[in-house]
C-alpha cells in the first residue's frame, strides 16, 4: 500500500494560523482570551460546588485535550463532550461521563441538568445537545470558550463570554491559576462527584444478552473489548449512537459527521485514516442502509489492500427512521424497511476482493470479530442483529435533557 509515513497522536499537534498570515479581508480571528475575563472565569470555577465541563468539536480542532485533562483534574470536575467532542477526553478516566444530549448517558443528561456552573469548552449548544433550550443546564452559571464570536451567546448568555482559540485560553487560564496558586481542595466536588456515581450505578448504559439474536449494543461492546484502542469511523443512524454510547475512545479515535448526518461517511473516512496511519486499526462502525451510499469504496479498499474493518450492524432498516416512526408516528413504517431488496454483502464484498464474513448466532460475535481483526486485508462483516433493538436513552423533541425515553419509570435526578 502506497502510504506516507506512520503518523502518531504527537504528530497532530495544532499550531493556529496567525491572523497576519492569511491574507483575508476580514479573517482576523482572536487567538487570545480576553485576561479579565479569563479572570472572572476562574473565580466562577473556584465557587462552584458542582461544576461541569461540557467539551465539542472545537476542542478536538484545537487539539486542547491535554489542557482539558488538566483543568479537569485540577479543579476535579466531572466532563461530557457532544458527538463532535467526542474523544477529547479520555473515556476511561473517572471523571468521564460520556456524551450528553438526544442519545446522551443518563447521568451526562441529570449532570448538565443539576450542575451550578456549565464550562463550555468548543461548543455550540446545537438542539441534540441541549434538548428543551430554556431548561438545559437552568441551574447553571456558565462560562463559553470558543473561537467563533458568531456561537458565543447564539443560543444561551453566558455569565463569562471568552472568544478565542481554546487551547491558548485553557493555558492561559491554568497558568493563572497556577501563578496564583488558585487550586482548590478538590473534596469541594467530592458530593458532586458522589451523586453522579450514584446514577452511574442506578442507570447505566445496558447491554441486552439474548439467547438467539445479537444485540447490536453487544456488537459494540465486544469491539470496545477487543480493539479498545482502534481508530473508529461511524456512518449516520442508531449504530452511530450506539457507537458513541458504548466506545471509550480516547483523543482522535473517534471520526463520525456528526451534525451533518452523513449516510455514507464511514468507510471513505476509515480509507482515509487507514492511509494516514497504516500502522493502526481502523475500524468502520456501519449500518446497512448507511454503507450502501459508498458501497464502491470497497473496490478501494482492495485496490490499496488497506486493512480497514468495516462491522454492519445489519438490523434491516433505516434504524433511526424507524425508531421516530415507531415512537412519534404511531408506529407508520414508510420507506424505512431496508429488507427487499438488500444485498448479500459477504458476496458484494468478495466481489471487490475484500474478504466477507457473516455472523448472526450470539455465540459466534467474539470468535467473528477476533477472526476479522486478526486478517490481514480489509474485511467486510455483516452481523445481523435484533431488528427491533431502539437506542436509548433518548431525549424526545421538546422534552428537557431530564425527561428521557428508556428509563425505568419514576427515574429522575433527585
């Protein structure tokens, strides 16, 4: 395969272009925080007995992750990204609560729901965010840190508005802390932290076991299991949020389009990550309906015997289509039913020359997918799985971040 170079995470370091470098009428962005208000920013954090830092793509862009991390631990404040931040913060670590917003982790939701300060890190508080906009984070103070002015105070005044490169904000932000000795005794969020255990243990993410049919969470889960530490593309619908709920990524492992709901994004973006890191797996988290939009991609793949594994989590529909029809529209299907007419993909794989492989026995998930990793090619695996599995929690349309689909009845934040 005709490559560059092996590329490593230390390689991705982000230097921003200098305003005078670029040549446009009118791009001239602020790089630099404003220092008052960086200022006033601190003392929100330094008071804040349940703070939450709320990461997104722009963090990610930045390349701010270190910083993030430490502010995080400095302080010892609980984090959530959305799907674009995803990654930015280590999922492992035990400050992480997972994403938040429409298909966001039960307690990322009551977090940002009860928090008293929001610390907007790159973020646009986009409407799968922050649901019901008059009561998302209500109780909070908040801080937003972003390079857009335009996003700044869009959707909710901030207390603290700081417009500038995230990354030069969060180093100038710990360097005054630390030139101040302003850390805090970090017992101040220990019943912050507390009580978000307690709905980490009362509402957990699930995986379902069933005896006949795979789960497609327990796909998820076992490629979490076996390549923890694979690069992960996604296409667009229920695998897609699934994805996001069960992979614990850490920084730039995740590659999903995100607000841009692209069918099809997945494996032309894992052609893309394989090409730059050769030496990595890459692994392309698809759905039936969503691989079909770029299916020739496979004919790449082969060309350039790139080792991309591309999982279907076949469960016959448009799944998120379906999942609304069922939920909001009294259960009318219409032209979400991907069954007629749908492909045999081992054959179309191994019509391009990828390597196909087929699995629908719950007993056979682990030994397929640890089949899968250890080819040497790309492989293409359609894992059918239970065709009626929804994605929750789920935050309907209109409906606070508090209000969520899938719980256990009388479940709430108190």
């Amino acid at each position: 395969m005709d490559v560059p170079k092996d590329v490593g995470l230390e390689e991705f370091d982000y230097v921003p272009v200098a305003p005078d470098a670029v040549q446009i009428r009118g791009y001239k962005p602020t790089v630099r925080g404003n220092p008052r208000q960086i200022q006033q920013a601190i003392a929100l954090i330094q008071a804040a007995q349940r703070p939450l830092l709320y990461v997104g793509g722009g963090a990610i862009s930045a390349a701010a992750h270190a910083e993030v991390r430490e502010l995080a631990e400095t302080f010892q404040i609980p984090v959530t990204t959305t799907l674009m931040g995803k990654g930015c913060f280590d999922e492992k670590h035990p400050l992480a609560v997972g994403m938040l917003g429409m298909h966001g982790t039960a307690y990322a939701n009551y977090a940002v729901s009860t928090c008293d300060l929001l610390i907007a890190v790159g973020a646009r508080f986009d409407d799968r965010v922050t649901g019901k906009l008059d009561e998302f984070a209500s109780k909070a103070k908040v801080i937003h840190i972003d390079i857009d002015p335009a996003e700044v105070g869009k959707n909710r005044a901030p207390e603290v508005p700081i417009v500038g490169d995230v990354r030069h904000v969060l180093q100038d932000l710990l360097a005054r802390v630390r030139e101040l000795n302003g850390t805090r005794d970090g017992e101040l969020t220990r019943p912050w932290r507390d009580r978000i255990q307690t709905w980490k243990t009362k509402y957990p993410l699930v995986v379902p076991r069933y005896a006949d049919e795979i789960s497609p969470q327990a796909v998820i889960s076992e490629l979490d299991h076996q390549a923890p530490n694979a690069y992960y593309t996604t296409d667009v619908g229920q695998h897609q949020m699934w994805a996001a709920q069960f992979l614990k990524n850490g920084p730039r492992r995740w590659i999903s389009s995100a607000g841009l709901g692209t069918m099809g994004f997945g494996v032309p973006a894992a052609l893309g990550v394989q090409i730059a890191l050769p030496q990595e797996q890459v692994i392309c988290v698809a759905g039936d309906a969503s691989v079909m939009m770029n299916i020739q991609e496979l004919a790449t793949l082969s060309q350039y015997h790139a080792p991309v594994k591309t999982v279907i989590v076949n469960n016959g529909w448009q799944g998120m289509v379906r999942q609304w029809q069922e939920a909001f529209y009294n259960q009318h299907y219409s032209s979400s039913n991907m069954q007629p007419g749908m492909p045999d993909f081992v054959k179309l794989a191994e019509a391009f020359g990828v390597k196909g492989m087929k699995v629908s026995d719950p007993s056979e998930l682990r030994g397929a997918i640890a089949a899968m990793l250890a080819h040497d090619g790309p492989v293409l695996l359609d894992v059918r799985v239970k065709r009626d599995e929804n994605c929750y929690p789920m935050v309907a349309p209109g409906k606070s971040n508090a209000e969520m689909l899938g719980l256990p009845d009388g479940a709430s934040p108190d």
